[in-house]
C-alpha cells in the first residue's frame, strides 16, 4: 500500500492520521517506521480505515494518558447562561492558557494559601492604585486576614494617598493631548487623569506630617508607612471617607508594609527635601532587609509556611524573595525557600529581568522549595485584570483568617532572627563548615 509513496503522521487528542501522497517516491517511508512502531505501541486498540486514499487511525481515549503521566481535567464546554458568578466564570470557564492559570492561582489561593498556619507576603508594582484596586482590592483582603505583610513601590502608596485624603482621579483616554494637560495643569496616567494640584497638595501633607516629633529619628519603611497610615486615617475620620485606602488600613489591621527603593516616589522625594532643611529622619534600608528576613524565618513556626504572592514584578518581587537567601546564603541559617509561589505579570522571562524571572530560576537562588515547584503558578495576564477577579474569588471561597498583626511583633521576630543568626555565627570554624558540606545553600540535603 505504501510503495511509491511519501507520507506523514500527525497525532492529535484521541486521533492519528496517515497522509498518502502517490506522486512522491518511497524512500522516506522508513523515516516514519518508528513513528508506526509508537502508534501500535502505546495504542493497542489502534483501528484503521481508508477513505480518499488517506489511512486513519482510530484509538481509544483511554489509552492516551500512557503517552502522558498527569492528564488533565477534561475540557468539557457548557454554554454561558446569563448569571454565572465570579467562581462559576473562573471554575467553569477559564479552561487553558492563561485563563487556567488565573484559575489555578485562584484554587490554589483559596484552597492552600489563605489557610490558616499559612504567612502569606504580597508584593505590588505597576500602576495599581491609582486604578483604585488599593481601596476596592488589597483593602478587603488585609482585613479578611489574607495578607500578612506586604512589600509595595513607593509610587503605589503615594497614588493610593490620594484616594485617604478625599482627592478625585478621574478616567480618561491614553489617546488625549500631553501638551495640552501639562498647559492644563493635569496628570496622565495612561487612561487616568488627575489635577496638578493633587500632587501638591499630597506633598504638602506628607512634609507636614514628616516634620512631627514621631518621625525625627532612624527607622525602616515598615515604621515609616504605619505612622503615615495613621496620619491618613485620622483625615479619613475627618472627612467621613467611607472605603479606606490600602495605606490606613494596613495601620488599622497591623500590616506592615514595606518600599524595596524608598527613594523611587514622590514620598522619598519630600524626605529628601526635608533632609535639606535638617530633618533627623532616616529611612535605613537595612532594618527592612533584616525585618522581612525575621517574618519569613518566623513563618516556619509550629509547622507554619510562607507564602510569596506576586503581583507585577520589579523592585518589590525581589525584595519579597530575596528573604530566603538572606537567611541561607548571608546568615547561614537553615531554610528551605518559600513554600507557595504566584506570580501575575506581562514579563517575559527570556530578556533575563527579575520581572519575569521563572519559579524554576528561583528554585537555583535557594528562593523557592524545590519540593513545590510543581504548585508554582505564573498567570501571565495584565495585574489590573487578575487582582479583581482574584479578590472577588476569595472573599467568595474564603472564611476570614484571624489578623496576624505581624507590624507588633516584628520586635520579638528580630529578635529570634538574631539570637539564632549570632548563635551560627559563634559556632567553631569546624564545627560550621562541616553542617554547611551537608546541605546545599537552600536547604535541600547533599546526596552522596
């Protein structure tokens, strides 16, 4: 059947098909050989058939998860009725690509993460309270309890004053005229547009508050944005504003929140300017380095795990990671990388940035559990999309936790962090070196 004639197998989900094309020769019917030999072996019921000189062949749907060793869910599509809720949409609908990453994040956010023994640290970049998402998003999910502690660009606590403060953002278009806004005295943000005068009157109010006894001293971003915190939610007492911004109420549920780069915003900015007329405030970096270490090092407390939340990337999705090998790597202590990692972001990961730097790339930091790097998500997908969704998802799926309030312990959690740390650092030279040979700088044990 096959003589003077070339042909080609394609494989598809539960289908085979042979190509005959009689005006080709027939020295390329070899090459295929081994493709034949992979049908009638892992298909054994395989039946074929002809029609219009093509051969089919025909298997059986149970045998195809031998060619697999995790088949998947059956994609079984319904028709969409005209009340399908925010679960039903995301359980039902998102079926592949990066609707079923959304989903799974979801899944395993609800079912794993906003559990309880579970720390869970978020890290926001992008434009996302300005967008509003600080009051409408992050807001109910720290006072449900599902975000521990947080890292946030400065730019985020900034934009997300002005909602504390009674200011108006209004939406517009990308497509408007930047000349036109700048002789208007307005602000563009992509489709968001503001008066000058918000960041004026913002700036002032931060240099105002700055100057108060409370903030004359050394401190890191985690003091710094409680303090603040509750310098906006006193005007937000005032004013009568009815939703909270992500800043006040991080105060108000003791949710520390720190800046990877405090001098990138418009916050940093005015410290700035009140260093120049001799403000004693110093925002120390190393304090954040050494507090967000202490949390993660806690989190394993009584059997708990640490979870790393990422939405965008930058500045603040290291800073959240670079805590497990701050423990490892420069304190030598014992640790294993964050147990649940998930990602939102539009980054790729082959122009080599953090942004979209893969689980698996994290995996060779020490930064993630290699044990949990299957439950690894990345949901590749605009933040501003996935977060709401994200948000509704959970406050429909999950009770409420109880409120960490990690901003008050954050004393007793640098403390154990350093007694334990000097403790390895005192240890004899021999005595060090030889527990180090036994495990690689992530915790993971030698094989021999």
């Amino acid at each position: 059947m096959f003589n003077n004639s070339k042909y080609w197998l394609r494989y598809t989900f539960g289908f085979a098909q042979i190509e005959i094309e009689n005006w080709m020769t027939s020295e390329v019917l070899s090459s295929a050989l081994p493709l034949i030999y992979i049908a009638t072996k892992y298909f054994s019921n395989l039946r074929t058939f002809k029609y219009d000189n093509i051969i089919f062949g025909i298997f059986s749907i149970q045998d195809f998860p031998k060619m697999s060793q995790k088949p998947g869910k059956k994609i079984a599509p319904i028709p969409m009725s005209n009340n399908v809720s925010v679960v039903d949409l995301i359980d039902t609908y998102f079926t592949a690509y990066n609707s079923a990453r959304l989903r799974e994040a979801c899944q395993l956010l609800t079912k794993e993460v906003f559990q309880e023994g579970v720390t869970v640290g978020v890290s926001l970049s992008g434009a996302m309270t300005p967008a509003g998402f600080g009051v409408s998003a992050l807001a109910p999910l720290i006072r449900n309890g599902f975000i521990d502690w947080m890292i946030c660009t400065g730019a985020n606590l900034y934009h997300d004053m002005h909602y504390g403060l009674g200011f108006e953002l209004f939406a517009g278009s990308p497509f408007l005229d930047d000349v036109k806004l700048r002789e208007e005295g307005t602000i563009r943000i992509y489709d968001i547009i503001f008066g000058y005068d918000v960041l004026l009157e913002t700036d002032a109010f931060i240099r105002k508050v700055l100057q108060a006894e409370p903030f004359q001293k050394r401190m890191g971003t985690a003091e710094f944005h409680h303090l603040l915190g509750k310098c906006v939610w006193e005007i937000e007492q005032q004013l009568g504003v009815k939703n909270s911004c992500l800043l006040a109420t991080a105060y108000e549920c003791g949710v520390p929140i720190y800046t990877s780069s405090p001098g990138d915003s418009s916050i940093g900015m005015n410290v700035a300017a009140l260093a120049l007329e001799g403000s004693k405030l110093v925002i120390d970096p190393s304090i954040d380095v050494n507090e967000t270490a202490a949390i993660v090092y806690g989190a394993r407390e009584n059997d708990g795990t640490s979870a790393a939340v990422i939405i965008g990337g930058g500045s603040p999705k290291n800073f959240l990671l670079q805590t497990q090998p701050q423990l490892h790597e420069v304190l030598g202590l014992e640790e294993r990388g964050h147990d649940f990692f998930i990602q939102f972001t539009d980054a790729r990961p082959d122009t080599g940035g953090l942004s979209g730097a893969t689980p698996a790339e994290a995996v060779s930091w020490g930064k993630i559990d290699p044990d949990e790097l299957p439950s690894a998500i990345v949901c590749y997908t605009d933040s501003t999309i996935a977060l709401p969704l994200v948000t509704a998802y959970t406050l429909n799926q999950c009770p409420p936790r109880p409120l960490k309030r990690l901003y008050d312990g954050r004393e007793a959690l640098l403390d154990t962090l350093q007694k334990d740390y000097l403790a390895v650092k005192d240890k004899p030279v021999s005595e060090g070196s030889q527990e180090k040979a036994a495990t690689y700088p992530c915790g993971t044990p030698v094989k021999g």
